[in-house]
C-alpha cells in the first residue's frame, strides 16, 4: 500500500512539473492537458485521476505556493521570542530561500491569463487574508510586550505585507534589486523602521 500510494504521489509531481514547465514554455492556455501527461510520459486518463481541468491543476499548484509560504510564516512567527527582529529577518531569509528553490518562476503567475485565474477563483484572497491575520497577531504581541511602537496593527499588517510582497514581485520580474540578497536585506530594514520603538 505505501509503495502505491508513494508511486501515486511521484506521478501527480511529475504532472505538476511538466505542466509548470510547459506553462512557463508556452502560456496557460496554449497548454493542453495532452501535452502535459506526454511530457510527463502518461496517458492523458492519468491527469484525471488527480484534477478535474486543467484550472483545477493551476489552483493546486498555486496554493501549494501559498500554503509553503504560509508554513514558513507560522513557524518563524508563531511565538515571539525575546529577539522579534531576529525572527522577522529569519522569516524573510527562509521565505526568500523558498522561493528560489521552488523553481518556480514567478513571472508565470504574473501573466494577465493566470492572474485573471487566480484572481476570478479567489485563490489569492484567501492567502491574503490569512496573512495579514498572522502578521496582525505577531505586531500585537510585539506592542504588547514592549518590542513594537504602538501601531494599529490590522493596517500596518497589510503594510508590511504589501510592502514585502511588491519588493519581492520587483526582485522576481524585473529583477530590480538585482538579486534576493539586497531585498532582504532591506526589507528588513524597512520592517524595522516601520515598527521599532
């Protein structure tokens, strides 16, 4: 059974990639479902034993995207620490090193078809949400004890939060800062300036 269901997973990864390769090549709609299970060297029935359409198999790799992030944002700030600055640049740092190890390029879900797709099925509200709920918890325990400057911390939530998001859009598609090293860099300064006492 756990050799079965080990094989299972191999095959749905090697349909996520050869479908984030071939969107990448090629464009979301200008990619069939055939040309996916060929590369991924399956019979087309097989990409229905995991998603219903092709817009499902986007859906799923862009909240397994969402869902990485939001791992990495729970165990950096999930407890405060006596060092919230600390665990703030770790967050970052890991974020970062996530990103450029997914392989990912995140040009693709910037294209006007895919974000239309994500945008209609209201996949990225759902992550938005839920992370500026985190960031909220982790800036009101930080004014709470003393770490923070007192903030509404619903709105600077979403600051910090559009604030990361769009230097990080800026690294990945116009590679303005050059490279993750400086945007982390500052995006913690930044940070910091923002919310320290």
């Amino acid at each position: 059974m756990y050799t079965k269901l080990k094989k299972s997973e191999a095959t749905k990864k090697r349909i996520i990639q050869s479908a984030q390769k071939l969107f990448q090549q090629k464009g979301f709609d200008a990619t069939s479902v055939r040309e996916i299970v060929e590369d991924a060297g399956y019979a087309k029935g097989t990409f229905y034993l995991y998603f219903e359409t092709k817009v499902d198999l986007l859906v799923y790799i862009t909240n397994s995207l969402f869902e990485v992030f939001y791992e990495v944002l729970s165990k950096e700030l999930s407890v405060m620490s006596d060092e919230p600055f600390t665990q703030i640049d770790n967050f970052i740092r890991e974020i970062c090193l996530r990103i450029l190890e997914s392989g990912l390029d995140f040009r693709l879900l910037h294209t006007s078809e895919i974000f239309g797709i994500i945008s209609e099925q209201k996949i990225d509200d759902h992550f938005i949400n839920k992370t500026i709920d985190k960031i909220t918890e982790f800036l009101d325990e930080g004014i709470n004890r003393g770490f923070f400057r007192k903030l509404d911390s619903k709105l600077y939530g979403r600051i910090i939060f559009d604030i990361s998001h769009h230097l990080m859009e800026s690294v990945m598609l116009y590679e303005y800062p050059t490279n993750m090293e400086i945007a982390t860099r500052e995006l913690s300064l930044i940070i910091r300036k923002i919310i320290e006492k």
